[in-house]
C-alpha cells in the first residue's frame, strides 16, 4: 500500500526566505530516487538543485517555472511503497491535499526515514503523523460517509495551493494563499503572492478569472490579460476597491497596470528580488548603520608588475594580479587588525576577527556577488589563484553555494577591470572595511628624482569609522601602496 509523501521547499540557510522556480527536473509519473534533484531554484545567494528526500513516484507538482514560493510551500507529492491492488495512489495536480490509502490509518506503512541531508538547515527525519483536519459544516448540513474501500475526500475548503500550513510570508492583508472564501465558492487557485498584490492594486477580483495553469491555477498571465482588458473596455473588471464615491466618480477610468510600470509618466520599474533585492537590501543596510569614509592614493605599480612577469616566467601555474593584490591585503591587516573586524551593536563592541575570509567583487549576468576566500592569510599566491579562478567560474556559472557567498570579513574590490581609475564604494555590511583597485595605466610619474612614464594605479579604503580613525586607515592604506611599489616589502611577513 502506498503512502503519498509532501516535500515541501526547505530552509536553504543563511536567512533565506524563498526561491524561485527556474526549472522542473521530473515530470508527474516520474519514479525518483531518494536524493534525487527534482527542481532547479534560484535564491537571493545563488542557483540550486534541490533534491527530494522521499524515493516513489512524482504525484503532484506545486509551481510554475518563474514562480517564487516561501519556505515550507510543497514542492512535489511522492507516492512511496507498492501500491494495494485498487488503491489510488496519485494526487489531483492542482491539490495540495495527497491521496491517502484506503482502509484503517493503523494499517499503514511507516513513513520513509528520509536521507537526513537535504540542504543546509534542513533534515529529512520520518514525518510527523498527521491528524484529519476536522471542518465546521453549515448548520442543517451533513458529511455523508465515504465508500467501502475508497479513500476519503478531500475537504471541500482545503488549504490552498502552494500556502504552507499557518500562512507565509504576507503582504500585508493576511497569509498568502489562505483567504476564507466570501461568497462560499471555496478557495481561490493562486500560488503567488505577487499576483495576489497585483490583483488586488487594481481592484480586480480574482474569483471571476479561469486560470490557465494546471487545474485552473491563476497565474500572472492571467492577472495582465484581465488587466489590458478591462482598459480596452475603459474600465475594471470588477468594482474597486473601497474609497469615497465622490472621488470615484471624479476619476477618468486608470489604464491598465503592467505588473511593473507604475512610475508617473510611464517607464518600467525592475522587481527587486534574487540577486539585486539581496545587493540592495544590504547596501542600504550599510548605508543607514555604517558611519563610513574614505581615504585613497595613487602608487606607483611597475614593480608589481615586473614580480609577476617574472614569477609567471619561472614556470608552474600562473599568479593572477588578485591573489597578489589579495597576499597584500593579508599581510596588512596582520598589522592592521582593527579593519578585520565587525560592530555588535547589541553589546556596543567591536569583534576583531581571528581569520581573514576575504571577499571580492564579481560582476555576472545574474548581477554582482561577493565570493568569499576561506582562511585567506593561510594561502600563499598560487592557492590564492586557484581560489578565485573556482569561485570565478562558479560565480558565473551560478552554482556558488551559500555557504562560498557569506561569513566574509573583509572584502577586495577590482573595479579597475571596468575602466575606471577610482570609486567610493559601499562596504559589505557586516564588514568593516573595503580595499578598492583600480585601473593600472600608464602616466607621468617622478622616479628617482626624474620624470617617466611608470603603471600607475589607484588605491581606496573605504572603513567603519566606529572601528578605527583615520590614523589607523591611513597607515593601512600607506602599507599597502608601498608593497604595491616594492614587492619586497612583504617579505618581511612571509
């Protein structure tokens, strides 16, 4: 006898809230291993196979590649164990409610314990015994009893699609997903919080539409389609939303509302989610609690240069510019440690950091990220190297972990690959400091008492003033600049 199974999304760690649908690995009907990826995601961190604990076969999905679910939303049903001759096994595409097997719940198989290792703060242990959700019936109303040998029915009024039991994350007028029906017609097939909001900004009611996605599930589509015609037809499919009549009446009927266009004189507004919600969140995070300044220098880097050349012409793995910029770094917060550190605000301390995970920037197609180099002062040049080219190339291949995006100390910033010869850029909250580079130009410099033409390049700090004064800055920055000048200088650390 099979026993159908619910995986919902788990905690992918780090704080993260949801994630979004890239693509379905399995199909309904699909058997599945235990462990199997059954769907690509993408989060605010990165893109992530998520793999199923339960091994059967696939009965339901809950989501369309690009919607977003929360945390604790259901993914997929699996059926588990042999089916009993009869028994149906396989939930309705568009139910959040599986199919349960026939007869008595005491004859049922123990659940599958699950992997035990799914994601990062996720464990798969046996799942919790369910007990039959038990609804008010009308008064004068009466539940017959179900068939010999057939599975119970469903609720008539079950929770909706895609909303986890006790409601998600909201957007202001209740849990997502979980409205009580009004005129008792049940619950309205929506998975999206986003098209909730965009339905009810525009006054239109949700229960008048057909969806088009599996069992009538309402998608976006739908809401814009509903939209552009009711602005064909000079007005709104259904009444507004309460205001004063006077005002109502007053008003020439609004056009219809692209999900992302409600910007004064047109335009297009971008959603704030994955990647660049996650940047702007922080940076404004920064911005509002970190008291920052910035102090930079111009030096001279021929010297630099030339110990590169040169130790990429003795043989062995090439040294990148980085990972020399990135030993240089290292060294000088060994001298410096107050920029190694971070602000507890709660206790009014600063936390000097015993290692050095160094972050650096990387611009890709799916916006900028900050890959994290662990243990940064144990690497010499060519581990370093190594380091950033893995992280580079998973950076742009979007599979970094969230694990390789966070828990940096302090951060390096290359800007100098775009272009530019200086920035004043926002430290990585909850960082204390930023080293920024950049480009390496020819120009017209005094060495050694006479003018020539030298590679010159642009050094800043941008720092946490609650950690350090400028004496502090200052120094750092001047010890860098001088290694940059003469390489030598670090062997003294080494």
């Amino acid at each position: 006898m099979a026993q159908v199974l619910e995986f919902k999304l788990p905690d992918l760690g780090e704080g993260l809230t949801e994630a979004e649908i890239v693509r379905w690995l399995v199909q309904v009907g699909d058997v599945v291993a235990v462990d199997q990826p059954v769907v690509e995601v993408e989060t605010a961190k990165a893109m992530v196979e998520v793999p199923c604990p339960y091994g059967g076969v696939v009965t339901a999905r809950f989501g369309e590649e690009g919607t977003e679910l929360p945390v604790g939303a259901p993914l997929i049903t699996v059926a588990v164990g042999a089916p009993a001759a009869g028994a149906d096994t396989t939930a309705p595409a568009g139910s959040r409610t599986p199919a349960r097997p026939a007869g008595n719940a005491a004859e049922a198989p123990e659940a599958s314990e699950g992997s035990g290792n799914v994601l990062v703060g996720y464990g798969t242990g046996a799942p919790p015994a369910r007990r039959p959700r038990v609804r008010p019936q009308p008064p004068g109303t009466t539940t017959p009893p179900p068939a010999s040998g057939s599975a119970p029915a469903a609720p008539a009024q079950d929770t909706p699609l895609g909303a986890p039991a006790g409601g998600t994350q909201g957007d202001g007028d209740g849990p997502v997903g979980a409205d009580a029906p009004v005129n008792g017609d049940g619950p309205i097939p929506v998975i999206s919080p986003l098209v909730r909001r965009l339905a009810r900004e525009n006054g239109l009611d949700l229960r008048e539409l057909t969806g088009s996605g599996p069992d009538g599930l309402i998608l976006r589509a739908d809401v814009e389609y509903a939209l552009r015609a009711a602005a064909a037809q000079g007005g709104r499919t259904t009444a507004p939303q309460p205001e004063p009549q006077a005002r109502v009446a007053a008003q020439p009927a609004a056009p219809a509302k692209a999900p992302a266009s409600t910007a004064l004189g047109g335009g297009t507004r971008v959603p704030l989610k994955g990647v660049r919600g996650a940047v702007a969140d922080k940076l404004s995070r920064s911005r509002r609690e970190i008291p920052d300044a910035t102090c930079w220098v111009d030096a001279d880097a021929t010297e630099l240069m030339r110990a590169r050349a040169a130790m990429n012409a003795a043989g062995g793995p090439k040294i990148s510019l980085l990972a020399l910029l990135a030993r240089i770094c290292t060294a000088a917060l060994a001298r410096y440690p107050e920029l190694n550190s971070t602000v507890d605000l709660a206790a009014r301390e600063v936390v000097r950091l015993d290692h050095v995970h160094l972050g650096f920037a990387a611009q890709t197609e799916r916006g900028l990220v900050v890959p994290v180099v662990r243990d940064a002062h144990a690497r010499d040049a060519e581990g370093l190297t190594a380091e950033f080219a893995r992280l580079t190339e998973a950076a742009r291949a979007g599979t970094l972990t969230p694990g390789e995006l966070t828990g940096g100390t302090f951060t390096l910033n290359n800007y100098g690959v775009f272009g530019v010869d200086g920035s004043t850029p926002i430290i990585n909250h909850p960082e204390a400091a930023m080293l920024g580079v950049g480009r390496i130009v020819p120009k017209p410099w005094v060495h050694e008492g006479e003018l020539a033409v030298r590679q010159v390049v642009q050094l800043s700090l941008t720092f946490d003033h609650r950690v350090c004064d400028g004496g502090t800055a200052g120094g750092f920055l001047r010890y860098v600049a001088d290694c940059v000048e003469q390489p030598a200088v670090l062997l003294r650390t080494l």
